[in-house]
C-alpha cells in the first residue's frame, strides 16, 4: 500500500477529473441497480395481469413499507398508462427498463471518459519526472546500472502503474458502489436471503487474498527481466560493428532469448495466477446465487413468501454484484502487481543525488584568477586513482597532463566538472571550493570536450546548439573555422543542416572529434577541460585536431589531457602523472633535459 499512496500523490494535480469520476459513478451505480427492479413492473405485467387490474393508487405508509410502495406505485401506473391493454403495459415497462440501462452506461461511459485524463496525465507526468531524475541523477549512478534498465522503468513499468494502479482508481467508487446500492435494493425485496451474500463475502475475500499472495514478487521478477532483455538490445545496436566483425551474433541472440525465455516463463506463471482471479470469483458467486435460488425458491413456491417477479429480479441483482466482486478481486491483484513496478519506478524518483548544491552554494559567473586543486584524493570504488593530488592553473596558462594509461587523468577531469566529488582535499575556483558553487554556474565556466566524442543525432547545427541555444549560422560557422571543422561540413550535403547520424556515425574519427572541439568553442567559456581522444588520426588529421586545439587554447585557461605530445609542446606547465601521482612537471624543453619518464614517452612516440 506504501507504494500505492506515494503514486497517487501523482493524481493530486488531476483531482477534478476523479471527483467528476466519482459523481458519474454514484449515477452509474444508482441507475444500475434502478434498472433490475424496473424489471419487477415488467415481469408483473408477464406473469400476473388478473392482479394488475385490480390495483388502486397506493398510500406511503412509512419507510418499513417502501419496498411496496414503490412496487405497487408502479405497477398502478404501467396500470394507468395502458388501460386494460397489455401490449401497452409492456411496451412502457420495456421503455423503461431500456431508459434505464441507457442512463447507467452513459455515465458509465462519462466516468471513464473523465477518469481516462487522471490516467495518462499521471503517466505523463511520471515519466517526465524519471527523465528530469535521471539527467539529474549523477554519473556514478549509472555506471553501476544498465541503459535497458532505465529505460524498461520509464517505459514499461510506468505503463504498468497505469494499468493496475490507476484502473484501481476507476474500479475505486465505481464498484464498491454498485455494491452498495444493489444490496440496499436486496435488502429493501428480502432482507432474509441478504443474508447469505454477507456470509458470501469474507468467505471469498479470504480465497481470493491467498490466490493473490506471491504475486507482487512475480511481477517483480517479470519487470526485472523486462529491464535486461532491453539491456541486450540496447547494447546490441550500439555495438553491431563488434557483433558483426566478431560474429558474435549467436553469442548475443543466445543471451538475449535466454532473457526473452525467462520472461515468458515469468509471465506465464504471473498471467496464470492472475486469470485464476474472474474464474474464481464467479464461481463462487454463482455457489451463493445457487444457494439464493434453492432458498429463494422455496421462498416463492413453498411458503408464498415473496412475490415470483420480485425473486427474479432479486436474482438478476445478486448477480448484478457479482461482476463488481470480480473487478474488485482483480483489482486487488493489480495493486499486488502494481506494487511492484512502483517500486521499481520509485526506487529512481526517490535515489538522493550525492551531489548537490550546498544551501549557501552561490553563482559564480566569472573566473578571474587560478584553478586550485589541492590535496585531493579520490577513489570510485576501493582503490584509491588519486592520492593527495595538487595543482595549480592560473589564468591564462595551458596545464598539460600526460601519463600512461590509467594514471587518473580523466579522472581529474571528472572531478573538475563534479562529476564526482573528491573524498579528501578540495578544488578551488579563484580561492572558492566548487562544493560552494552552484553545479550549473560552475559547469558554465568550463568547456569539456571528452575523451569519446558524444555527439547526438542530429544536425551539425543541432551538435552545437547544445552548447549555445541562441547562436545564429554565423556564430556555428566561426566556432566550425576555430575547430578546423569548417571544411568537411562545408561540403557535406546540407552543410551544417545535415544530419550526422547515431552518435555521428556518418562522420569519421577526426572530424567527429573537431565538432566536438566546435561545440565547446561555440561555448566560449573561461576554462577548456579538454580530453583529447586517444584514436590514431593520420598525420593529416593529427594535424588538423592538433590545429583546432591550439586555435581553441589561445587566450584560455586550459587544462589538456594529451596522448600526442605534439599537442603540448607550448603548454606552460606539463604534469606527468604515474598512479595517480605527479612524478614529474615542467616546460617541455626541461622535462627533456631531466630524461626522466618524460623524456621516455617523447622518444616512444617519436619512434613510433
Ligand atoms: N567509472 C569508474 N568506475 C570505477 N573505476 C573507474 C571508473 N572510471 C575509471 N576508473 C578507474 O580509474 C583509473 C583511472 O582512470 P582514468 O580514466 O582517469 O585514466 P586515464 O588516465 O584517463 O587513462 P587513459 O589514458 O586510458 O584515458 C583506472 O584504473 C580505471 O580503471
Ligand atoms: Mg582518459
């Protein structure tokens, strides 16, 4: 139930359509049971035309005597109306049960017309509160959890919610209602066989919950594995390169029809348990109707007791209650299932993110004189990647790291953006620890070009509007001349209208890479944090990344991950980093001279 109450803080903002809901459904209720003793008229006009005539206007003589008054009130005007001629009598009666069916399932119809908006809006807005959660949600969460996953909870365990949940919602007033209203119609025509429906109804609430009982755990393991043949998918399409040169197509369809296996077996038992909700219900609704028929019957033949039309219409009611059971057992079961993919759902929503905005954090629009990392150490799980690290980057200064692979550069990187924060020691922005700055002013002063170009699919334009929402063809132009990139999407088809595909698959290593250089000079922030990608360019396009970073570094604080030390040559501090250690820094010419580690990769490159 826990789960059930925290979704249906979803509903509030549609709150008006489940009162319309609900005032629809007392009609619908109402008129439901109505339409079962309008039968009563109907079948006395069949069976017992002599005692028709015979009827005089009726006198109310209290509430004990309602049930008779009403009856014989409408037989002295079916009476009335037709006038000795029974076909008349009919045609009214029928009129009037028809008037009345109609009048139940158009507000039948009208509550769920009303009820369908409180539905999908909750959907909506649940599903839109998972995408803001999730882009908000900090790196480190999603290294540990699949893409399928997420997106099998935003997907179908969102839509799940709303099937059971919210159709939950529908059954809510609508059946416990019509329950009520048709036992105040059974106790008005024999409070003694109303009886037995009393006794009936503990009786197969206690079936039904024991049915019901492993089902949330059920649909749990059914949800779950939703998540991890879309994780298969999703890795799949993102690595059909390697599955297809690999042949491994039988590897990856072995994994992804095992989970497809599992999943039907799952939902077999799941389906199964839950269709054993209806049968159930029914025939134990129909056991009662029998024993309501045998002592019902003796009732009407035997001691004269109850009158023939009233028993059946009485009849038709006792089984007008039964559908509402039926919903409300299979309701229960929905809840049970319901329960499951909520909480899976909530288990995203209500994930704190580690990394937040102090209360004191404050905007931090300009940087005006050095980046101050000191003694910091960071691990992302056991081991320390960085032990007591520091360093210092002035305004203006291009800072270099290099190091094997490994060594923690991207990892500085990741810390400076706050990405993850570090466990001891502290960066400061000119003397303010980022911790006090807020994350959105604090990544406006940096520009990131990553060490895997993360390009969308899009437009060349739509790549770098990311960086300036605003910015005209002129400005996407520029920052593409700055990058070097200018001349391969001048002549691509539509220039920078064209699409560059999943990830920018339709472009090449090289030129991916420079649109990502043009995106973060578009941005045109105060400090580059710059990763350069480790993928062997040809000479020719070495040259022309290695252009676009300088072009990009000029006038700039920068920090520079490079792999090819040409880049770096000019850089005014170069760290060289060993386990998450500096081992030794200085200009270029200096690191030479010392023929330390330094001057090693220098001559490996320069081999190679
Ligand atoms: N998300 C992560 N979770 C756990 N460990 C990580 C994660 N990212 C990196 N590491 C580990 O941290 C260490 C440093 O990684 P980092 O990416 O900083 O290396 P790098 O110096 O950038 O290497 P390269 O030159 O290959 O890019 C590595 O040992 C790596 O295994
Ligand atoms: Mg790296």
């Amino acid at each position: 139930m826990q789960y059930f109450k925290k979704i249906i803080q979803f509903a509030l903002p549609y709150k008006r359509f489940a009162f319309l809901n609900i005032i629809f459904n007392v009609f619908y209720a109402l008129f439901s049971a109505l339409s079962f003793i309008a039968l009563i008229p109907m079948l006395d006009v069949l069976f017992e035309q002599d005692k028709i005539k015979a009827i005089k206007e009726p006198t109310y003589t209290g509430m004990l005597d309602i049930k008779d008054y009403f009856k014989d009130y409408l037989s002295f005007k079916v009476h009335d109306f037709a006038q000795d001629d029974a076909s008349r009598a009919l045609l009214l009666v029928i009129s009037l049960v028809i008037l009345l069916f109609l009048l139940k399932n158009i507000f039948r119809y009208l509550a769920m017309y009303a009820i369908t908006f409180l539905r999908n809006g909750v959907l909506k807005d649940i599903r839109n509160e998972l995408y803001k959660k999730t882009v908000n949600l900090p790196i480190s969460f999603f290294s540990e959890k699949r893409k399928g996953d997420i997106l099998a909870r935003t997907g179908t365990d969102v839509l799940e919610i709303q099937h059971s949940f919210l159709s939950v919602l529908e059954l809510l007033f609508r059946e416990p209602l019509t329950i009520i209203f048709t036992i105040i119609m059974m106790l008005i025509i024999s409070p003694k066989l109303t009886l037995f429906v009393f006794i009936f109804i503990p009786i197969s609430g206690f079936i039904i919950s024991r049915i019901g009982k492993t089902l949330k755990k059920k649909s749990d393991q059914v949800q779950k594995e939703q998540g991890v043949f879309l994780s298969t998918l999703e890795e799949t399409l993102g690595g059909l390169k390697i599955i297809k040169g690999f042949t491994a197509e039988k590897l990856f369809r072995e994994k992804f029809e095992e989970s497809t296996s599992k999943f039907y077996r799952f939902s077999n038992t799941l389906l199964n348990r839950q269709n054993l909700a209806s049968p159930t219900s029914e025939f134990l609704g129909i056991s009662v109707i029998a024993i309501l028929l045998w002592y019902g019957g003796k009732m009407v033949l035997i001691d004269g007791t109850l009158d023939s039309s009233s028993f059946i219409a009485y009849m038709g009611l006792a089984y007008n209650i039964l559908t509402p059971a039926k919903a409300i057992s299979k309701a229960s079961y929905s809840v049970k299932k319901g329960n499951a993919a909520a909480e899976r759902v909530l288990e995203i929503l209500e994930t704190e993110s580690n990394i937040t905005d102090l209360p004191d954090a404050q905007d931090k629009t300009e940087f005006s004189t050095e980046i101050d990392i000191k003694n910091i150490s960071f691990k992302y799980q056991n081991d320390f990647v960085l032990n007591d690290f520091s360093l210092k980057v002035p305004k203006g200064h291009t800072v270099a790291l290099v190091g094997q692979s490994g060594s923690g550069k991207s990892t500085i990187a990741n810390l400076i953006t706050r990405f993850y924060d570090v466990n001891k020691g502290s960066i400061n922005i000119d003397h303010l620890n980022i911790k006090k700055i807020t994350q959105n002013s604090l990544r406006k002063l940096l520009g990131l070009v990553t060490q895997d170009s993360i390009l969308f699919n899009d437009t060349v334009k739509g790549n770098l509007l990311v960086a300036k929402q605003n910015a005209s063809d002129q400005e996407i132009i520029e920052a593409l001349k700055v990058a070097n990139a200018w001349e391969f999407v001048e002549n691509l088809a539509e220039g920078i209208y064209t699409n560059i595909g999943d990830s920018g698959n339709k472009l090449s290593g090289g030129q991916k890479q420079r649109l990502s250089i043009a995106r973060a000079v578009l941005k045109n922030p105060p400090i580059m944090i710059l990763d350069e990608a480790t993928s062997a360019l040809d000479t020719e396009s070495e040259q022309l990344v290695q252009k676009a970073l300088e072009n990009m570094m000029k006038n700039r604080t920068s920090i520079v991950i490079a792999h090819r030390l040409s880049t770096i040559q000019k850089a005014d501090n170069i760290i060289v980093l060993a386990k998450g250690e500096i081992v030794e820094q200085g200009k270029h010419e200096e690191l030479l001279e010392n023929k330390g580690v330094y001057y090693n990769l220098v001559k490996m490159q320069s081999l190679s």
